[in-house]
C-alpha cells in the first residue's frame, strides 16, 4: 500500500528493514533527517542495533569500517563536505573490499557555499572503489538501498547510493515500503568471509610493496567491473518479490525510432520524463537514466546508443577545468562503436537551481545550432558574470 512518505523517512524505513547492527550517525544536511528518523526507529523499540552518535563524518565511516569487518551489518550516510571529510576512509573501505551501505544525499560542495542539491560531492570520490547507484525517484531510493545490501555482500563491495538532496530527501512521495517478510526473503543474514576473529587471527590491510600493489588495483578494478552482473541479479530478483525494478544499470524510455537521446543522473530524470508528456517536441527522442555509474556500464550504453545520432548529456555536476564529468566517459565508451554518435555536453541545476520542464525543448533546440561539442553550464546566466569571464 503507498504512503505519503518523505524521502528521507522512507529510506530510514528501508535501511531499517535490513536489520542493520551497526549505525554511525553524524548530521549534516541534507542527510540529517535520515539518521534522525532511523535514531527514532531505534528509540521506538522498532529498530534493535547499535546506533552510536560520532563526532565527525571521519568518524562515522570509521566506526561502520570497525563494525562491518566485525561481522555486523553496519550502515551511515553523509553529504557533502561531510563526504569529503569521509574521503580517507572511503578509499580504506573500498581497498580493504568491505561490504558496507551509505546513502549519499547529494549536495553542492563549497566553496561558495551552499546547502542545495548537485551531484559534485559524490562524483568528487566516483574513484574511491566504491560501487555507485543513482536514484531517480524515493521509490528506486528505498528498493535501491535493500538492494545495494545484497550487492555489496555477494561482490564484497560497499555501495554508496546516491538521492538528490532536498529534490528527494525532503519531497513526499507516495512510496510502497517493502514487508519485512519481502526484504528477509531478499536479504540474508550478513555473512563477511573475512571478518575477524580473535580465536583465527588474521591480518587485512597490510603494507604492499610495489611489487604488488598495481595487482591489488588490477584485482580491485576487475571486482567492480564484475559486479554489474550482481546490479542486474539483484534488480531483477526484487522484480519477482516486489513488482518493481530500476532498470538494473540504466534505464531507457521513448520512441524505438527516436534518432536522440538524453542521458542523465538522478532526479532530473523525473523532470524530462514530464517534459516529454508536457510538450509536442519537434522531433522523437528518447530519454536515458544512468542508474549505475560506478561500474560504468559501457556495453549497455553501447547497445542503446548504437543506432542514435545525437546524444544530449545532462549532468548535475562539474569537472572545474575540463567541463563534463559524466559526457567524457559516454564519449569514450561510444568511440568503440563503428559510428557514434555526436555527443553534447551540458550541466544544469548547479548548486540547487530549479530544472524547468522547458529545458527538454531547449536542449533539442541547440542540435540546429553551431557546435565545437565543447561542454557548457546551460543555465548560466552571463549578465552575473564578470565581463572577463562571459
């Protein structure tokens, strides 16, 4: 039955369905109201784990580091700076191939400071090591973190699942929240093949020479590359016990005969699937929702893209100093077809900025104009810029 739910709440309801043991919370917004609603779980009697209040976001990702390769299924969440301040021991997490969960509610990343939504903060560790799932919706939200449990056990993998800040988190939705019966009958109890002992010492994250460290990468790489095979189970599985999928590693909708396309990330997603029913657009097009960007998944991409010859890229991040983030890596899996197509790059929605339904129409538009196919903020509005940098 759905529930007008926000986001946020849900998510803590999903986590919660989990049966976490360990919970590291440290507040940080747009995140707070996720450990805020999980710590009332656990105060309700609803929730039995070990919720322990750190005093940085360091810590948070340090503690649920000690709790998983304890053997206990741990969980935290972050945003941010907050997730900049995890950054150490993201990386430790992900080297030392710990299953782990960790909701991202993205955020702009200062400075100039700012509180409202983009994907800057998680995009700036896309190369912790860390498995990376990209919501479109509260409802891929909360099927997305019961997944992402049994993905980062089964590939010994942590999982960072991303939502848009505020756009998500603290937006209503009528949301299914699965049974506890459903997620038991998903979800097995945590099992980690190395967890440690103290009646079978052993030792994990050792010093490695140079003699072995480009394996140790080469091992790491070849993990999360193989783990798209597990994004794919586990969607599908959850598909036969809930009557929903995500699309496993991306999603696709419009006209088979459409010639365009645009990609993009998250929520915006949501937005161009209503430009699409709001407006007559001049010409077919088709909409592409990356739901899986760590591992980044060029086959699929390829089989989508292969008979298109646009495709429009809009993402909610920047690479400052070389532009497109997500539109770089498109162009470099699409270059191994025999003929690409043309790739467009924009971002839009910087630090929080609305996304207007007009937006799909305006960025068809500028297929007729002239382009060097370089990368550009689409929303900018050159009147607030200094004359030197117009």
């Amino acid at each position: 039955m759905l529930q007008a739910l926000e986001g946020s709440q849900a998510v803590a309801q999903a986590v919660a369905l989990c049966r976490p043991q360990v919970i590291a919370a440290y507040p940080i917004t747009p995140q707070t109201h996720i450990v805020e609603n999980i710590s009332k779980l656990v105060a309700d009697g609803k929730l039995k784990c070990e919720f322990i209040s750190v005093e940085s976001e360091f810590s948070a990702a340090s503690v649920v580091l000690g709790a998983a390769i304890a053997g206990s299924r741990a969980y935290t969440a972050t945003a941010s700076q907050g997730i900049l301040l995890m950054a150490e021991v993201l990386y430790n997490i992900a080297g030392l191939r710990v299953p782990l969960v960790m909701t991202c509610a993205n955020r702009a990343i200062s400075s100039p400071l700012s509180i409202w939504n983009d994907q800057q903060d998680s995009m700036a560790v896309r190369d912790a090591g860390w498995i990376q799932l990209y919501c479109a919706d509260n409802q891929e939200a909360v099927d997305t973190t019961i997944q992402a449990y049994r993905i980062a056990e089964r590939t010994e993998l942590p999982v960072m699942v991303c939502m848009d800040g505020f756009t998500l988190t603290h937006t209503l939705e009528g949301i299914d929240i699965p049974t506890q019966e459903q997620v038991d009958s998903f979800l097995p109890k945590y099992k980690f093949s190395r967890t440690l002992d103290p009646q079978n010492p052993i030792s994990i994250g050792t010093l490695v020479s140079p003699d072995f460290y480009s394996e140790a990468r080469h091992s790491h790489h070849s993990a999360i590359l193989n783990a798209e095979a597990e994004i794919i189970a586990a969607d599908q599985d959850w598909e036969k016990i809930s009557g929903r999928n995500s699309g496993g590693l991306l999603t696709v909708v419009g006209p088979a005969e459409a010639k365009v396309a645009v990609l993009t990330i998250g929520s915006v997603y949501g937005t161009l699937r209503a430009a699409m029913d709001e407006f007559d657009l001049e010409q077919p097009v088709k909409l592409i929702h990356l739901r899986s960007f760590r591992p980044f998944p060029i086959d699929a991409l390829k089989v989508v893209c292969k008979d298109l010859d646009h495709v429009i890229i809009l993402e909610r991040a920047i690479g400052l100093g070389s532009g497109s983030i997500i539109g770089l890596e498109v162009l470099a899996a699409l270059t191994e077809l025999d003929k690409p197509p043309k790739v467009h790059k924009f971002a839009a929605g910087l630090g929080g900025r609305d996304i207007p339904l007009e937006i799909l129409p305006r960025l068809l538009a500028t297929l007729n104009e002239p382009s060097d196919g370089r990368f550009r903020i689409f929303d900018v509005e050159l009147d607030k810029l200094p004359k030197e940098d117009r």
